[in-house]
C-alpha cells in the first residue's frame, strides 16, 4: 500500500554540525562566539552548509 | 518605514539581508510567527472607520501602518511555542497576524496568496508551459496503467515527490530519482505520482529572480550522476553563467503572471545548451549560490526591501541590460 514514490525514500541525513553562532535579538542577527556576524563569514558558512537547498525539510519544502 | 521580516531566528540566510538593509539605514523588525503569543505580540484596533496596529518582538514595537515591506522569508508555525501549543491557537494567531498584515497596504516579497499558489508544482507546469519553457514530458496520475503507458513512450523516466515535501513519520528524503526500467507501477494507485522524461544533462541552473533582477547561476554535472543535483556528491562550482534573452523574457512572464516578486528557479541544462524547466521556487535557499557565485542576491533583496513601489528598470545577469 506505500505510494510508488516512496520506494525511492532515504534516510533524512541528520544535520552533524553544531551551530557555531547564537541569535543576538538586539542585533536581529547571528554572532559567533567572538561577537563577529556569522553572515559575513562566507567560508564558515559555506562549511556548515547553513544556506543549501535542505532536501528534506521538516518545515519548509521550498529549496 | 520598517522592513518586516518573518523567519526563525536559526536562519542565516535571512542575517545576509539584515546586514545590508543595516548598512543603509532601513529600519527592521524580525520575528518568527512561531513566538506568537509570548515573544512576540500584537495588538490592532478597528475603530472609526480607520486602523492602528502594533507588533513587538524582542523589545521593538513597529507600527503595522509603517511597514514598507514585508519578508516572509522562512516563518514558524504561528504559536508553535506558546506556553500552550494547540491547533486551534494556530490558527488564531495565524489569522490575527496575517490577517492584519494583509490590510496593511506594504509590499510582499512574496504575498501570502502568490505563494499558495506558486507552491503547487503541477500549476508550475502549466505556467512555464503557457510562458513558452520548454518542461520535460510529465504525467501525474493515480492510474498504474497510465503510468506504464508513459513510460512505455518515455522509456527514461524520474519519479519526484508531487509536493516538493517529503514525509516525517518517520523522517525521509525523497529525492527526484531515475525510474527502473522494469518498474512496476502498481503502487501509483496508492499515491499521486509524478514522472517526468528525464533530461540527460550536462548542467544544473539555479536562478535567482529579486523583483526585475535575474541571476543564473551554473553547475557542471556528469549527464549519468545522480539526477537530484541536492544529493550529487560533485566538486564543480556553481559559477555566474548569462541567460539566454528569450529565457529572460519568458520567466519574466512567469513571475508576472505569478505575482512573485522573489522566485529561485531550477532548470536542468542540456546537451543542446537549452534551459528545461524543473520547477520554481518561491522561498528557494539563494545563500549558498551567493557564496560560490559573489552573485548580489542578498544586497537586491535588501534593496527590493527597502524601496517604495516604484518600478525600477529590469536588470539581467547581474547588469543594467534592459529586457523588454
């Protein structure tokens, strides 16, 4: 009874990588640990892969 | 006037934006529907003939009638942590929040309604067929029959989600996959299913679309790897790549006619060079094509933002090329 789509389902890979920023809701933005804005870090953003398409999404499913 | 924007605060994509619309002075109020009620609030009065509204969140109070524009980049679920979560709370605070934003006469990137609509991928297809993309040899059916038929006309098939969404109980991907050749489809009974001809390609392209702007951007890919370009294991960049003029032309129709003013389309690039239509869309991630590409997304959103509703000259492929 499981749709035909479904057979081709996998595992949601579950995200390893611990957030190296916090929300700071005076600046509405997020810091690392050294008060710089993680946004403008685009090598740590890049390794974190916190701005990808999130296949997978428990939330949104526009990527 | 304050620019609004709805998302979680997790959503460093969204920090891309707040930092530009910072450093030119436009007043922001971000907040995630999901703290309403709690750490967000908001109050609305209806009284003579006329509106006052007010939201706040995290110590800053924004009036309703002096919003400019309004974001709704990746928004919790209105209440979803409120001291007493519910469906019923849900939908209240949903109603009184959006309900009030939508009288509030600011610009949307994208308007609630817009959205719905775009979110359905089956009226994509349509779309981008009405707007002259060509779209890849799709059915869509319940019927096992009409599915073995299909693939007899198109021996090379993929199978993707008709939602985009994928399941949660338990969590899974379902990922756009190659149809083995001897599939059965008998299972399409139980589930609308959709197969679409498969493109050999050469190419993925995302493109970014921010009011009147267009940025493409391009990824190599072996036309034997694996079809869903979130799932391919590939080294090659995601490069800046000019868009064919009749390409610009067309997806201009398609976001007019779809009322969209941000839209991240995917095509898939074949060995022709032309451009199939896979889908748009209309809250896609743009932040890791930013940071491969040095494409300006995140500065035009912040501009669309941050303007008042004037047109503005079309711009492609990162340039001042006027489109008709």
């Amino acid at each position: 009874m499981q749709p035909f789509a479904l057979n081709y389902a996998r595992p949601a890979a579950e995200s390893e990588a611990t957030a190296a920023y916090v929300y700071d809701s005076g600046l509405q933005l997020n810091v690392l640990l050294d008060g710089r804005i993680a946004a403008c870090d685009h090598s740590l953003i890049r390794e974190l892969g916190t701005t990808t398409s999130t296949a997978g999404s428990k939330t949104h499913f526009d990527d | 006037m304050t620019v609004l924007i709805l998302t979680g605060e997790e959503d460093v994509t969204a920090d891309m934006v707040v930092v530009h619309l910072n450093a030119s002075g436009v007043p922001v109020v971000r907040l995630d529907p999901a703290d309403l009620p709690g750490g967000v609030a908001l109050s609305g009065e209806y009284v003579h003939g006329s509106f006052r509204g007010h939201l706040s969140s995290g110590g800053r109070l924004v009036s309703i009638e002096g919003l400019r524009s309004v974001w709704v980049r990746r928004p919790g679920t209105p209440a979803a942590r409120a001291a007493m979560p519910s469906a019923w709370l849900t939908e209240e605070s949903a109603q009184a929040l959006y309900g009030m934003l939508r009288g509030c006469g600011a610009r949307w990137m994208n308007h609630p309604d817009a959205a719905r609509r775009a979110r359905h991928k089956p009226w994509q297809l349509r779309l981008a067929q009405r707007c002259g993309l060509p779209v890849p040899a799709t059915l869509i059916t319940t019927f096992p029959q009409a599915a073995q038929e299909f693939a007899e006309r198109y021996p090379d098939l993929v199978v993707k989600p008709v939602s985009g969404a994928h399941p949660q109980d338990p969590p899974r991907a379902v990922p756009t996959s190659r149809v083995a050749p001897d599939a059965d489809f008998s299972a399409v009974a139980f589930g609308p299913t959709l197969l679409q001809r498969r493109i050999a390609k050469r190419a993925d392209i995302r493109l970014t679309v921010v009011g009147d702007r267009m940025l493409a951007a391009r990824k190599e890919c072996d036309p034997e790897s694996e079809v869903d370009v979130r799932f391919a294991v590939s080294d090659a960049p995601w490069r800046p790549v000019d868009m064919p003029p009749r390409t610009a032309e067309r997806v201009r129709s398609y976001v007019r006619t779809a009322d969209l003013a941000y839209g991240a389309f995917d095509f898939a690039e074949d060995a022709d060079g032309t451009w199939w239509f896979l889908e748009c869309n209309q809250s896609g991630q743009f932040g890791f094509v930013e940071v491969e590409t040095g494409q300006p997304i995140a500065r035009g959103i912040a501009e669309w933002l941050a303007q008042p509703a004037a047109r503005r000259q079309a711009r492609v492929n990162g340039a001042n090329t006027a489109v008709p």
